[in-house]
C-alpha cells in the first residue's frame, strides 16, 4: 500500500474502535474521530493531545481558536498547513475537553507511531505537556521528562525507524488564548522550526553520503 492507502487504513480503524471509553461519547454526540491532515511526506508533524469540541464536529485538527493561533505561529515560520502535518495522540474528543487519561494514551498512541512511520518527518513537533510527556517516554531521546518548564523550547535527538529525527517540545496553542503575553516566545520559537529542518536535512544528506561511500 502507498502512504495515503496506509494512513486511510489507520482512519478506518480508529472509526471502528469500539473498545475505545471514548467510543460511547463519540458516538452519543455524533462526533466524527479526528485522524490527522496534511502532507503525508512533510519535513515537520505537530503532535496535540486530544481534539476539542470543533474538531470533533468537523473532523479536522485545530479548527477552532487554538487553531487560528496555530495557523498564525505556522504562518510566522514561513509554513502552512499544506506543507506540514497536524495530529493529535489521541484521536477522539474527551468529555469536557478534560486531559486525556493514560489508558486513552495507550490505546490511542500505537496510531500516532504508525503515523510518523508512515511520514518519517525530520522534526516532531509536541505541543503541550501531555504530547512532550508521551514523546518523552515513547520517543528514544535518551532522558527522562521531568517538567514541562524545563524542555520545553529546547531540542532533543532520537533515532526513529533508524533515522535521526529531532524533537521540539512546545506549549500548546491554547496556552496563548489564557496567556497572551506568552504568545510572543511562541512566535520566537515557531521561527527556528524550518532552521531545525534544514540543519536535520543536512546531517542526513551527510550520513546518507557517508553510508554510500562505506558500502562502496
């Protein structure tokens, strides 16, 4: 299968995740399951949490305020969402837009890894604690998550399906609805996102050339 025929296999299965606690909700309120959308070959993925109520409505992520605040910080570091992908770990809306629950992580998570392996970015973007935790934890960076005041802005390495891919955690966009005066550092830090890329880019231009030339 190509790429979109694998992703659309992935949207099948969380539609029918019936052993899912969410499931009942989502359905309750005939709320639609929010996969993920965007360029199935970008260079960057933006991990959330969980959607909200707009876009379990719709289907889409980040179709709401914290959406608009999103497309403005993409728009700042020269990007839009057609160049890039946006998805969440978990892929159904929680009652009361309330954190997920680590069950929910769990049973959600193995999407979102089969996701980035479909995509294979050069960066991964998390925004808000819950998504840095879980990269934290699932991602192989080599530390530990302590608090979120301390890696957030910062960047990490791991190796993903033996490659090396960079990690920026991030604060959520909805932070800035509440803290306006944090907008500012977010906007600062959206700016590096394609200066990240490009310096990734190189690193594997340059193993990748060295790979070559020791197999030659």
């Amino acid at each position: 299968m190509n790429k979109r025929e694998r992703m659309e296999a992935i949207g099948e299965e969380v539609r029918n995740l019936d052993s899912s606690p969410l499931y009942p909700y989502r359905k309750e309120n005939d709320y639609h399951p929010v996969i993920g959308e965007g360029n199935l070959n970008a260079d960057a993925v933006f991990v959330g949490e969980a959607p909200g109520k707009n876009e379990a409505e719709s289907g889409r992520p980040f179709c709401g305020r914290a959406g608009k605040i999103l497309d403005g910080l993409l728009e700042t570091a020269g990007l839009d969402r057609e160049e890039v992908y946006i998805t969440n770990i978990v892929k159904d809306r929680p009652p009361k837009n309330r954190r997920p629950t680590k069950k929910e992580v769990s049973i959600y998570s193995p999407f979102l890894m089969r996701q980035l392996r479909i995509i294979q970015p050069r960066l991964v973007v998390t925004l808000g604690k819950t998504a840095a935790e879980f990269a934290f934890e699932e991602l192989n960076t080599g530390e530990e998550f302590s608090a979120f005041k301390e890696i957030e802005g910062k960047i990490f390495e791991f190796e993903f399906d033996g490659r090396q891919t960079l990690l920026f955690p991030l604060y959520h966009p909805a932070y800035a609805i509440y803290q306006r005066t944090v907008l500012q550092q977010m906007n600062e830090e959206f700016r590096k996102i394609p200066e990240f890329i490009g310096k990734n880019k190189l690193v594997l231009d340059k193993l990748a050339t060295n790979q070559k030339v020791k197999d030659s």
